[in-house]
C-alpha cells in the first residue's frame, strides 16, 4: 500500500481518455506511451456518414466497416407488436420471444434493456461457405425496410448467401457481425459476459472484432467444445471435432463466474485410510517446482526415513509451518510411515465445486448428435435443424454466470437456450428469464419441417418452448409423487412467453418519442396512428420509448368509466378513449402515476388537452403527462 500523498493534480487527460474509453473501447489504441484515442474513429461513431481519409495502425479492417459502424449507430423507425394468439401466458410470464431482424430488434431494446442484461448466448452463422448472412443496408430504401419490419412474408430477402467464391467472403461476414455486437455490448450489466459459438473459419476475425468493442482487456477465455464423439474419417485433412465459444465480459474485474458442481468421481478420490475424525481425505504433493529458500531441509519420517528436496525443488512450506502440520496430523508419510511425506487435504475444507476448464468434453456437456436427437424427442422423431446445441452444453453456460437473471439469444434458432434456461430454473430453483430473438426465415416447401406445418423457424422454436415446458412441468410432477411430496407440490416456474414482432411503426408519418414532444410540435400529431393497431400495439412502442422493459406486468382498469392501462403499478399510465375532460383528470390525478399517455383525438380540441394537463400538474405533480 502506497502511504505517500500524491501532490500532483489529476491527470486530465488521462481521465478523459478512461472516460471515452469506457463509452468507446473501440476508439482506444495502442501506442508506444500508452493509450490513446483513435481520433479518426471516434468522428465516426459521432456521424451519420461514412467519414473518408484513415491513418494506418494496428486493427482489423476490412470493406465496409465504416458503413458497419453507421448501421450500428442508426436508429429504427419500427416497433414491436404483440402477439397474444402465439403467447403463453401473456399476463404473467417475464420470457419473451421476438420475431424480426435482430439488428433492429437490438436498436429496440437500447433503452428498456440498457445495462439488464446479464448473459447473452449466440450461436451465429459459422461462415463456412454454406450460411446465409443478413444482409444490412444503412441507407436502406423505403421499400427494403417493408421487408426488415416484417410487414412482408419475403423476410428470407434479408439473408444472403456467402460462398467462399465471394469477393467479401470474410467482408460481409464480418458487416453483419459488428453492428450486432456493438449493440449487445450496451445490453449487458456491468458485470455481464457475452458466449459466442463459432468453428475455426472465422474464429480469428471475431476475436478481433470483440477486442475491439468489446476491449482487449476484457477477453474471459476461448473454451474449446468436443461436439463430436467419433471421427470423421472423410474428412480431407484432420476430424474436426471442436467449435469454439468465446466468452467476453462487459468488464472482467466485474464478472463472477460460479463453481461447476463437484461430481460423485471427484470425491470418491478421498478416503480415510487413517479414521481421522475430520473425515475422507486425499493427499497432495509437498513438494514444489522450485527453490525456495525457506522450503531447503530435511524431513525424517516417522520410522527414520530421511528425505530433502530434488535439485531444483524444494517443500511448499517452512520448516516451522511442516512441524505445526506434523502436530495436526495433516501430513502423510504413508501406512508404514515411512513414504515421502505428503499433504492431507480434506473434502470438508476444499471448495465446494471446481472451477471451470477451457475444454468442455462430450461427456459433460453433450455432442451434436445428442442436440439432434434432443429435437427429435421433442418433435416426435422429426429433426428439423442441422446443428442445433445440446441443452447440456447450453446449460453449463448459463450455470456459470447466473441465478436470477436475463439471458439473450439473438440467434435463436431452435430455442435450445428457451429449453436450458427452463430446465435448469427447475434444477436449481433459479428464477432466471429469457428474450429469444428470431428471424422468421421461411422453411423451404420440400423440407420436412414444412411439410409438418411450419412455415417459417421461428414457428418451430415457439412450438419447442411450448413442448419443452410441458415435458419439464410433468417431469416435476412425477418426482413430486415419487417422493411422496405430491400433496404439497406447488409449481411457481415461470413456463410461458410473449411473443412480439417486428413491425413498423405504429405512427402514420411522424417518427416520435416522448422527450421529443413540445407543445409546438404537438399540433401535427393529429391522430396519426395507424388503423391496424391496436392499444396494446401503442402501449408496447410507448414502453419501448420511455426505457420500460416489455416483460412488465399490465393490468386493465376501469376509471370514471374509461378503459385504463396500467404497467407495472404505477409506473405508466394510458388512456386511449375519446372525450378525455378535467373530470376524468382528477379522477386519474388520484392514482398519482409516474407517467400517462393519451391519444390527440382523445380530447375534444387542445383546450381540453391544456385544461387537462394544467389540471394533472395541480393535482399529481409527479406525473408527466405525453400525447400521441
């Protein structure tokens, strides 16, 4: 500990660059005294244009990354809609799945979900010259956005192949990957991790474009997975029999990664060959592999043997500390009492689980061929995907880093992730909630998938969540009955989710949010929402624009008879019924909500709307009153 005082000022520049980086890591590089901003890039993630002319330095670059920042950095004129018919549960879960692109989907949920999110897992397109990648625009054209919004069935438009005879092979790969990272990182808590599934053929790129959003410093590991159990004697070369997940913190002197379970193997290893009343033991190496000074003596056994340390060696302890652990009978020196003596370590005084390794064996967390028949059990012997992940593999994942947290998947897929977070929330109690996100990609008519009715992948996920949490509800029953607890079992598990889609605005013209409105710009917000929608449509942009997350509990009420919205409490208000007056407002007034929101033609002309507001500002100060 340093005791002196520090009688210099604080170095400004230093802060302000700590300051920058911490908004920007990506504009923070090396150079030979130390950090320092990336001018050139930081004017970049301050424009809405591509800005020309770079200086040479060390970083990834690649054609069209500029354009890739400005994608990240754009916003989103659409919305999420709910969708009630294909939800479980919809009043009362905290699980959500979202159908849409999940770049815009990512730019939706900036402000609901900035600093939430605790763990995301994606299992991206692996780039191997057979994927489809997402095609991203930023100066989309007015009709390509009909299609990213999914207010057209053609969303397949938004994937593009990407053979390896490409010109922008690695290019576009990495396009689409950057924007979507960039945004996740916004996601995560302070002490949140990012997992990313990826095989050797872009495994180097998306290391790269992680340290660089994410921060060098804050790279956790590069776990190597055993996906499959047998070789591939095919192959051309070697059996490729690994993918990679890379786990990136948010900040790693943040991130609390849990103990994995000790297995019934581990402990076996202990015994108590000696009935010492601290119970089953196993001894360990005395010896370390090098010299200390304090470790140079020697050790007499208890039937005379004599033994000192290897040249190069010497004991992990003091001759002092060896003799206080004579005394506790904490050393081994064998049955006869005459072996080189060894430590004592008992399983009551180790950790209470182990920590995790970087190479994940099939054994533990699963293989392909197990993800593949996991599926065909759910589907009743139907496997419509090519490589989904086991749910063991998933599981450890989230095992790691969680408890009672969110987790995204923004690559869903076949909602493994749906499946392990439910699986082990039943496990272990936790109280874990998931936001799967999903392209809805339409099932080619001769695949077997839509020949059994589905039309597009996120059906297929929608439909596994639904299967899976109806396997795991039973399979809790039918240990409760077995452990005859079946008169008290009480299921509280979280089974449903809400499903919302990705669609345009739910404004006619006027892009809006609620800290743009001002009384003079009010006057051209006259009804202009769309016909197709619906209130709970408008109260679902409305959460969205005022940062509320869209699991939120909302609750129908009925005052001075007027059909009322209220989400979480008190936090929001709305009304969407016509001849809203001050005898309505003092009826709302005493309910005192955080916020309301009403329709412009919900009141009779903007005297009304003035005399209203005036009146809610007298009567509940608190609230802030918004129109649309």
């Amino acid at each position: 500990m340093n005791d002196k005082l520090d009688l210099q000022s604080p170095d400004i520049t230093g802060l302000n660059i700590e300051k920058i980086a911490a908004l920007f890591p990506n504009c923070v590089t090396e150079a030979a005294d130390g950090k320092k901003i990336d001018f050139d890039l930081l004017r970049q993630e301050l424009s809405a244009d591509i800005v020309e002319g770079t200086k040479e330095r060390y970083r990834l670059e690649w054609p069209g990354k500029r354009e890739a920042i400005v994608t990240a950095n754009l916003p989103t004129n659409n919305t999420l809609r709910p969708v009630r018919e294909d939800s479980v549960d919809f009043d009362t879960t905290e699980n959500m799945y979202i159908e849409g692109d999940n770049l815009e989907v990512l730019k939706l949920l900036q402000e609901s979900y900035l600093n939430k999110i605790k763990m995301i897992y994606i299992d991206p397109p692996y780039n191997t010259g057979k994927d489809f990648v997402y095609k991203d625009n930023f100066a989309k054209a007015r009709e390509e956005e009909l299609f990213e919004s999914g207010q057209k069935d053609e969303y397949n438009q938004r994937l593009v192949a990407n053979p390896e005879t490409s010109g922008r092979y690695h290019s576009d790969w990495l396009s689409m990957m950057y924007p979507r990272l960039k945004l996740a990182r916004n996601l995560l808590s302070e002490d949140g991790v990012i997992f990313i599934s990826i095989d050797d053929n872009e495994v180097h790129n998306l290391r790269k474009i992680c340290d660089e959003i994410y921060g060098e410093d804050n790279f956790v590991a590069n776990v190597i997975w055993e996906k499959k159990f047998a070789p591939q004697n095919d192959a051309k070369w070697f059996s490729e029999n690994h993918d990679h997940i890379l786990i990136i913190a948010k900040s790693k002197e943040l991130l609390n990664v849990h103990l994995l379970p000790r297995t019934s193997q581990m402990n076996e290893r202990y015994k108590n060959y000696d009935n010492d009343p601290r119970g089953v033991w196993t001894s360990d190496n005395l010896l370390r592999k090098d010299v200390q000074k304090s470790g140079i003596y020697e050790i007499t056994t208890p039937n005379g043997s004599i033994y000192s340390p290897p040249s190069g060696r010497s004991w992990r302890v003091s001759k002092e500390k060896y003799n206080e652990m004579v005394l506790e009978n904490r050393i081994w020196f064998g049955e006869k009492g005459g072996n080189v003596p060894r430590i004592k370590r008992f399983l009551n005084e180790v950790q209470d689980g182990i920590k995790s390794q970087t190479i994940w064996k099939f054994d533990d967390v699963g293989h392909n061929q197990e993800a593949s028949q996991e599926v065909r059990k759910i589907f009743n012997g139907d496997s419509f995907f090519d490589t989904p992940k086991p749910i063991r593999l998933i599981k450890r994942m989230i095992y790691l880093v969680t408890k009672e947290d969110i987790i995204l998947d923004f690559f869903s897929g076949s909602a493994t992730t749906a499946h392990a977070v439910m699986q082990l929330n039943a496990e272990d109690q936790g109280r874990r909630k998931y936001i799967m996100v999903q392209l809805p990609e339409i099932t080619d008519e001769k695949s077997e998938a839509y020949k059994a009715g589905y039309k597009n992948i996120c059906e297929i996920g929608k439909e596994r969540i639904r299967r899976a949490a109806h396997k795991i509800k039973e399979e809790k029953l039918e240990k409760a009955k077995k452990d005859g607890l079946f008169a008290d079992f009480k299921d509280e598990q979280d089974y449903g989710f809400r499903v919302y889609r990705l669609d345009s605005s739910n404004m006619q013209d006027v892009y809006y949010k609620p800290q743009d409105y001002n009384q003079s710009t009010l006057d051209l917000f006259a009804d202009n929402v769309k016909e197709d929608r619906t209130a709970e449509d408008l109260i679902a942009q409305i959460m969205l624009d005022w940062g509320l997350e869209l699991s939120l509990p909302i609750e129908h009420k009925t005052i001075a008879g007027k059909e009322v919205f209220a989400v979480a409490g008190d936090s929001l208000y709305c009304c969407f019924d016509t001849d809203i007056d001050e005898a309505f407002a003092k009826e709302i007034a005493k309910e005192r909500p955080m916020r309301i929101v009403f329709r412009d033609k919900g009141f009779k002309d903007d005297t009304a709307k003035e005399n209203v507001k005036q009146l809610l500002k007298q009567l509940s100060p608190e609230t802030e009153m918004k129109v649309i």
